[in-house]
C-alpha cells in the first residue's frame, strides 16, 4: 500500500513539473512603474512611469514630464521612436534623472518579465530598465 501511494505521489508531482508556465505578455492598457533605471535605482518619492496606451503608442510621466511615443513590438523585440515630452522644469536632480531615463527608453531593445511579473526593458548592453505593473482599483 505504501509502495502505491508512493507511486502515485511521486506521478502528480511530476505532473506538475510538466505543466507549461503561463506566458505573460506586454499588454496595452497595462501601466508599470519604474523602480531602477539600469544599475540605478529612482529619487526617493520620484515617479516614473510607462503605458502602452494602444498598439503603437506609450506614454507616461518621466519624474517631472510627461512623456509619450511611438512603440513597436514584435516577439520579445521592443523598442520606442519619436520620443517627446512637455517642458516643465523641476529640481535639477529629478531633471537629470528625467534625461537618464528617457536616454534608456531610446537604447530599449527588448523586454522580458522576471520573477513576480517585474518587467525588463533591456538596452543593446547593460542593465534593463526595471518596472513593476500598477494594480488598478476597480
């Protein structure tokens, strides 16, 4: 009896192993916000953020600005054109780090999800851009 219920543990475990893990995909109407900008995290209380408004265009805030542009997407291939942002000028630290991330948003290549559905936005070299997906509240 031992024997078989051995068995037949060790059988659903092994179905388990074998289920396929779900495929998370960048979806339009999906916010994130950004928690690093390649090997450097974000100013205190500063927000960044980016939205897939449709399938071709993303916006969001850029820590003082906002921003938007036009995106293509194909596979795991991302990448972001015509960048713009309105004009408003804040303190020089959240400027310049308004300018390193939208530098990186250029340089994007493609994206992938890490552990807890972080997103990755990878340049040509170096380290992603790191967001997080923006719970909505019905």
């Amino acid at each position: 009896m031992k024997k078989i219920l051995l068995i037949s543990c060790a059988a659903a475990l092994s179905a388990c192993r074998s289920l396929p893990e779900p495929q998370l995909q960048l979806q339009s109407t999906q916010s994130y916000q950004v928690e690093w900008i390649g090997e450097r995290p974000l100013i205190d209380r500063s927000m960044l953020t980016l939205t897939l408004v449709d399938q071709q265009r993303a916006a969001g805030l850029a820590g003082c600005n906002n921003w938007m542009a036009e995106y293509q997407l194909s596979g795991n291939q991302f990448s972001l054109h015509n960048i713009a942002t309105t004009r408003k000028l804040c303190a020089p630290a959240l400027m310049e780090q308004e300018q390193r991330f939208l530098a990186a948003l250029a340089n994007v290549q493609r994206w992938s999800f890490a552990e807890h559905q972080q997103l990755l936005l990878w340049p040509a070299t170096g380290a992603p851009i790191k967001l997080w997906p923006i719970e909505h509240n019905q």
